[in-house]
C-alpha cells in the first residue's frame, strides 16, 4: 500500500512539472498532502490510539486545507497571473525531470542493496526534493517558488518515512509548523514586495539597490 | 472453435466501432446541453459514402488509390489480434505485440504517404503534423505495453492479458497507471479532443481530418470505417486490463467487455467537454508525459523486484 502512494505521488510530479498553471500547483499540492497523510495514518490502522491519530490530522489540516487555501487566497488578493513564467521550455523541463528520476531510482536500488530502506518511497521522496529544486531554479514567479519549496518539503516527508518508520512525534509537528510558518511569512514578504514593486517576479529582485 | 471465437471477435470490432464513436458523440452532446445526431449516425454516414462516387485529384498517383483499402486491411489485421471478451483471437503468437505496434505504424504510413501525393499544400501540412505527433506517441505504446510484457514475462498480447491477476496489489497499481497512458495513447492516435478536435473543419488546425480532405466517396468509406476501427480497438487494448482473467469466466469476460466499453465512451465524452483543444507545441508535452508515466512503471517493476 506505501508503494502504490509513493507512485501516486510521483505521478502528481510529473504532472508538476507539465502543468503551466498557478491553480496546478495548489491542486498537485493538495493531493501530495492528501496522500502523506493517508501514509501517515496507515500504521495507525492496525493499532488505534488517539495520540497517534493527531498526526495524520495535522498533516490533513495543515498540508490539505490551511496552506493551499492560503496560497489561493494570496493569488486571489494580489491578482498574480494564472500561467507560470518557466525560464526554459516545459518540454525540456519535462525530459530533465525524467533524466533525474531514472538516475535516483537507479541509485536508490544501489543504496538499498547495502542497507535496509524501501525502495520506492525512499526514491519518490528523492526525486520530489529533485524536482522541487529545479521548480526553484526554472521558474520566474515566487508563489511558484513558494509551491516548489512545499513539493521539496513534501518530499523530505516522504524520504523520512523511507528511512525510519517512526520519526518521534514532535519532530514531524515541529516540520509542519516550520513550514507554515515559512509560507505565512512569504506571504506576509510578497505583500510588502508589492507595496514595494509592481511584479512579483524574481528578474525583479535583481535591480533592489539601497 | 478458436477460429470460429476468433473471427467473432473481428466481426464483433467491425460491427461495433461505428457504434461506440456514435455513442461517445451523443454523450458529448449531451453534456453540452446539445441533443446530438442519433447513435446510429455513423453507421448512416458510412452508408451514405458507399453509395457515393469515388473521384480521385488528377495529380494523384497510385498510391492515393490503394492506401484506403491497405489501410482498411492493415486496421483488421491489428483488430484480429485482440482479444474481445475472453475469446482467443484469430491471430496470437509470441511477440505480437510489436507486429500490432508496427501494422497500426504501417496504415499510418500509407495515409500520410496518400495525403502527400494529392499534393494539396493543406494535405501536406496535415501530414507534417500526423507524422510529427506520431513520432511521440510510438514510445507511449512501447513503454506502456512493453513494461507490462515485462512484469507478466510474456510477449503476445493475449497471454500478457490472460496473465493479470488482480489479487496482487502492487499489480493493480500497473494496470491503473498503463490505462492511463492507453488513454492517452488513444486519445492521440485517434486525433480526438485534447490533441485534435474531430469536428472542426478549419484546415490550420486539423491533424488527421485534414489528410482525408479531397478523398471522396468509397476512399473515404474506407478511410472512415477505418478510423472508426481504430478508435474501437484503443478501446478493447484499456478495457482488456481490467478482464479478470484469472476467474476464467466468459460471462464475466463479455459483461466486463460491455460495461468497460460503456464507461470508456462516457470517459471519453467527458474528457472532450471538459477541456479544450491544446496549442500545436504543447501537443509534444502532453505526449512526452504519457511516455514519462510509462518509463516510471517500467523503472518501479525493475527495481522492486
């Protein structure tokens, strides 16, 4: 069952990085957090307990509900353009993508020759850090910034639950909190960039001089 | 009585292609607040061109004259090897795959090749397109098929078929991302919605419509006929995932046959109302995703073993 959500969630990817809509990236990000919180919860399944069950909550409130509508709700306030401004051309984006897949699944079957991991959520969760990174290098705007950053993140989630299967508690929360609270404070930088600036584009914050 | 099963299951794709096409067209129509033209109306249409006469462009050559028919012939050939319901199709050996791959490959020369020779500069353009999207939507079927022959260890597409079994869970997971690159692939390579729009008769923006363009009468009969056909067996090659071949049940085989057809005409349809025909370079894109969707299966299956 991990397996299946691992490939989901790395089919959510390659539609990230064929998508050139803003609305994309909310909706890829909803259904990333959607599918963490499902893997969160299996292991509670077996056996219940209320404590264990606040986690898959969180994630549910925090990665499903609170931070896509917040995003929303800033594209909506600042009237940002709906298409993404990629610096290079999505079909070439879209084979990188693959190139940097093959070569983490490869690597990751090395890996797990030698040590104990699974491999398939160990290597989506790679290739999300992967991909997140390159959203950041090959986009213009920053709320798609914001939403690569999140994929990375989602990422990290993925390629922790790979490794340990237990994580304690409070470091997974202290993760979630660390990212809303990173997002609310883009949101809060991309207001005043606007009082500032007319765009929000990152050719933009090239020019800032004192 | 293989045979006998065999040649029913062709007569079943001949007889009911035009069918399906009428039936997603009529739910198009419906979901668009339209009353449509009846479901039989492709089986009209077809009777109508056979009655007509066939006039060929003084330019043309004989290649114009025989690639409808080769084409009509080459998309039977590729339906006898499909499996309709649970019957065994008239034609299965071991590595067909790549003889239906390369069939549908050769029909496809044969009427770019014909659109060329009229040598309408319209027809030409189409053909440029039908080639180039041709071109991306090869490695869909390689990837997609080629993973699951893989994982099932055989190569005709029957014994892939007949091999799926849906207790395993990390299975299922293949057939339902497999299905949606067949999806894909079908929607390509029968030039409907997202890749090109089947009604619209503006040469710029036509891909396959445009290579029929000045074929007339029984031509386009064939022509016709055979992308009815073509359509029909995109179809059975997604349905066939979902047979539960392992209950051995030909029952079960013709009702899951029916009621996928069924649900794949209403997919279709809502496919075609809900989004919108892509820009000519996104097309490549679009293609390349479903090929990415195959490479990632084909990656999972070898290093999860």
């Amino acid at each position: 069952m991990e397996n299946v959500l691992s490939i989901l969630f790395s089919l959510s990817l390659f539609y990230v990085s064929v998508t050139s809509r803003v609305k994309g990236y909310v909706a890829v990000l909803r259904f990333q957090g959607l599918i963490l919180s499902v893997l969160v919860l299996l292991p509670f399944l077996k056996n219940f307990s209320i404590f264990g069950i606040i986690l898959p909550i969180t994630l549910l409130l925090v990665k499903v509900i609170l931070i896509p509508s917040y995003i929303n709700k800033i594209i909506l306030d600042l009237d940002i353009k709906r298409v993404i401004e990629p610096t290079i051309q999505q079909i070439v984006f879209l084979l990188l993508v693959i190139a940097t897949m093959i070569v983490i699944f490869i690597s990751s079957s090395v890996i797990a020759q030698s040590t104990e991991l699974n491999v398939i959520p160990f290597a989506s969760g790679f290739s999300a850090i992967a991909i997140g990174i390159y959203i950041i290098i090959f986009r213009k705007k920053l709320i798609v910034h914001v939403c690569g950053f999140l994929v990375l993140e989602n990422g990290i989630f993925l390629f922790g639950t790979a490794v340990a299967s237990e994580l304690p508690m409070m470091i997974e929360l202290g993760v979630l909190l660390d990212v809303f609270v990173v997002v609310f404070l883009m949101g809060i930088a991309l207001n005043k960039i606007r009082s500032t600036f007319e765009g929000f584009e990152v050719t933009d914050l090239g020019r800032l001089k004192d | 009585m293989d045979i006998l099963q065999g040649i029913i299951s062709v007569l079943i794709i001949l007889g009911f292609a035009p069918l399906f096409i009428g039936l997603v067209n009529k739910q198009k129509a419906k979901l668009t607040g339209r009353i449509g033209a009846p479901i039989l109306q492709p089986y009209y249409e077809l009777q109508r061109l056979f009655k007509k006469e066939t006039i060929n462009a003084n330019t043309s050559s004989f290649i114009s004259r025989f690639s409808p028919l080769l084409n009509f012939v080459s998309l039977i050939t590729a339906a006898a090897m499909l499996p309709v319901g649970f019957w065994k199709p008239l034609i299965s050996f071991n590595g067909d795959i790549i003889l239906f791959a390369y069939i549908l490959g050769l029909s496809r020369f044969f009427q770019i090749l014909a659109a060329m020779d009229i040598g309408s500069s319209f027809e030409g353009m189409g053909a440029a397109r039908e080639a180039t999207f041709a071109l991306f939507a090869e490695p869909i079927f390689f990837f997609t098929i080629g993973s699951i022959s893989f994982i099932s260890g055989y190569t005709s597409l029957f014994d892939i078929y007949h091999s799926i079994q849906l207790d395993n869970i990390s299975y299922e997971v293949f057939i339902v991302i497999c299905s949606i690159s067949v999806f894909m692939l079908a929607v390509t390579e029968c030039s409907r919605m997202p890749v090109d729009d089947p009604n619209t008769h503006l040469e710029l923006t036509m891909i396959h419509e445009v290579m029929i363009l000045d074929n007339s009468g029984l031509d386009l009969f064939l022509y016709q006929y055979s992308s009815y056909i073509k359509l029909f067996i995109y179809t059975i090659l997604e349905i066939s995932f979902f047979y539960p071949f392992s209950q051995q049940s030909y029952l079960v085989g013709i009702l899951i046959f029916v009621f996928g057809s069924l649900v794949l005409s209403l997919a279709l349809a809502v496919v075609e109302t809900i989004t919108s025909r892509y820009k000519m370079k996104n097309i490549p894109q679009y293609l390349l995703f479903a090929t990415a969707i195959g490479i990632l299966n084909l990656l999972i299956y070898t290093f999860t073993k």
